[in-house]
C-alpha cells in the first residue's frame, strides 16, 4: 500500500533502524491478523496500520500476549471524539509510548469532544469534570455570547 513506499522508497534503501511494519485491513481473517501481530515481539521498534474496528477486535489480545506498541498514530483520529465509546475505549487502553493523533475533520466545536481527544493523549490533562466545565466550558460559552461584556468575552478567549 501507500505506507510501505515510506519504508522503501523506490531505489533507496529501507528506514533505519529497521522497523516491523504490518498492514492489517478489515478483510483480512483472524488466522492471518494473529500471525501478523505475532511477528512483532522481536524487540525492533514496531508499526501497525489497522483500522480502528481491526484494532478494536484484535489488539487487547496481543497486548495481553505481551504485545507493546510504541508510538500510536491514530489517524481519523476525530472519530475517537466519543469518549467512552468502544474504540475510544480501546485505543485509550493501549499502552504506548507515545500517541499522535491526526485528523483534518473539526470536532463540530464540540468541548466535549476537544476534552475526549486531549484525555486520550495525556490522561487526567483536563482535570474533572466540575474542574474542566468551571475553567473551560463556562468561560468559553459565556465569552461567546452576544451579550457578554468585555470582560466576558476575553476571559472566554483566555480558557479557549
């Protein structure tokens, strides 16, 4: 697919250090997504390409085999705004090194939304829920107003 020209671009040898790479997409039978995901317990660092219902269905048991991912890119990534959903969930449960999340789709203004996706990059980031709506939400939702006052507004700003 379009990855592997990253990992070998055409005439030029191969990425150093030499990484794992495995492309799973939906299609692909339990058998096959197993013995990929068995290949990658030799210690080099390791590169999945799945999809979200592929890893949702797949990863918690290679994890639990003593599987390890070390940098998650979850590309998409607006479609783990639901927190508490199923491939949030799952994705949140992997414990990587690092997560990257990428997306060009707006979170629909959403804070809410906006707070899923920063708690999946550094857990507990945002505080409580009491904390998170009095120092974000409120400001922000007041300082939009079309009868907030100056004041109001700049604060709303400020938590923006």
């Amino acid at each position: 697919g379009e990855i592997s020209k990253f990992f070998r671009p055409a005439g030029r040898p191969a990425v150093t250090p030499p990484l794992v790479y495995v492309a799973i997409d939906d299609r692909a039978q339990r058998a096959f997504v197993q013995a990929q995901l068995d290949r990658l317990r030799g210690g080099a660092p390791i590169f999945v390409a799945m999809t979200y219902g592929m890893a949702q269905r797949h990863l918690p048991r290679f994890m639990g085999r003593g599987g390890r991912v070390d940098v998650l890119i979850a590309d998409e990534a607006h479609a783990l705004r639901s927190h508490g959903a199923a491939r949030y969930n799952a994705v949140r449960a992997l414990p990587a090194r690092a997560l990257v999340l990428a997306t060009a789709t707006p979170v629909h203004n959403s804070l809410d939304e906006l707070r899923a996706l920063l708690e999946l990059c550094g857990p507990g980031a945002t505080g409580s829920d009491t904390f998170f709506r009095e120092f974000f939400v409120a400001p922000i939702e007041r300082g939009r107003d079309d009868e907030a006052t100056y004041a109001q507004w700049l604060r709303g700003a400020a938590a923006a």
